[in-house]
C-alpha cells in the first residue's frame, strides 16, 4: 500500500475497519488535525457544504490526507484525484518559474501558521506544491500564468473515485490535488479525515 502511494501519490484501500484504520494512519506519520467531513447545512465551512470542491491542496503541513469513508450518500459525493506535476510540467520554463512564486493564503490552523505560501517550494530536493484556488491572493488573481494553470487544471482528467463504507482513501498532499463533486441524494455522508504529517 505505501509503495502504490509512493508511486501513484495515492491509494485507494477497500474494506478498512476502524483498527486497521488507525494502524494505517500511525505508520505514515503523526496525525495533526483529525475531523469529520459531513454535510452540515449551518456550517461556513465549504468543506461541510454539499457543494463540490474545486481541486486543491489541504494545509500545507499535511504531507499525507487520509479518509476514512464511515458512511456515503446515494448521489455524488466522488473522490477526485490530480497530480498537480503532470499538469505544471506542461508549461513552458518561463511560465513555470513565474508561477512557482504566486502566493496563496496558507490554511491558518495551527499557532505559528505562516500568512501565506508559494505555490512550489523545494524541500529536500523534492517538490511540494501547495494550490488552493480559493484562497489566491487578490494581487494575483489576474496574473495570465494563474489565469492559464487553472485553466488546464480545470480542462485536466482527474481519477475519480466512489468511496463506499469502508474505503480508504490516502492522497500525498504535496503532490497530488483533491476534490469532489456536489453530495446529492440523502447526504447522509461521513469521512473521517486525518491530515498527516
Ligand atoms: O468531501 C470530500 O470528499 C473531500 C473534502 C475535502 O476536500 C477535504 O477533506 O479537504
């Protein structure tokens, strides 16, 4: 499993009890937030909407995302899944190096949380991306290199997943991007996200 997410960015497990859940999670990291994903209609948080998400990062210590799938609607509610590297590569050097350097709000979660974050940085000679379109500061909203990415992360095929009861879903959080589309149906969703560091 951890080669396949390795490899892949992600994995996909079927038929994960509660125990192996947790034995899964402590093996990649340190759990630093945990949370349960529902559609609670008093919430601001988009993330407890019934809406879809738009692909992006989480928090941008969290190398790995792992959910949990407790209970799932009759109707929407797919797992997507991107690797945002195959997408950057398509640019040209130029566009590439400018893009690097676009800030985003960081997620502020945590004491100590930085303001903002770039949205490639290099760490240990490898690449994390951080991306969270809605959170892009204003100053570079029309930036036409921003204004392109998106575009061909909007127009890219992202694996897409039915997660049932069960199912884990584990994505490297510096590597690939994850959304979903609209919870239709009876809504009667869970997931129990852990971000991991
Ligand atoms: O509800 C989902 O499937 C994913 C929600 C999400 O984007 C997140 O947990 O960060």
């Amino acid at each position: 499993m951890r080669d396949e997410l390795m490899q892949n960015g992600y994995c996909h497990l079927k038929g994960v009890d509660g125990p192996s859940f947790e034995q899964f999670i402590t093996g990649l990291g340190a759990v630093i937030l945990r949370t349960a994903v529902t559609v609670r209609p008093e919430s601001r948080a988009l993330v407890m909407s019934d809406k879809a998400l738009d692909l992006h990062t989480d928090h941008q210590e969290a190398r790995f995302i792992a959910w949990h799938c407790i209970r799932q609607t009759d109707h929407g509610g797919t797992s997507l899944v991107l690797d945002v590297g195959e997408v950057f590569d398509l640019l040209p050097e130029a566009d590439r190096q400018r893009l690097a350097q676009i800030r985003f709000m960081a997620h502020r979660v945590f004491d100590g949380d930085p303001d903002e974050h770039p949205l490639l940085s290099q760490v240990n000679g490898h690449r994390r991306f951080y991306y969270a379109p809605f959170l892009v500061h204003s100053r570079h909203r029309a930036e036409p290199v921003l204004v392109k990415f998106r575009q061909l992360v909007r127009e890219a095929t992202p694996v897409m997943i039915d997660l049932e009861a069960g199912d884990v879903l584990v994505v490297d959080n510096h590597r690939m991007l994850h959304g979903r589309t609209a919870i239709f149906g009876s809504k009667d969703r869970q997931l129990d996200r852990c971000w991991i560091k």
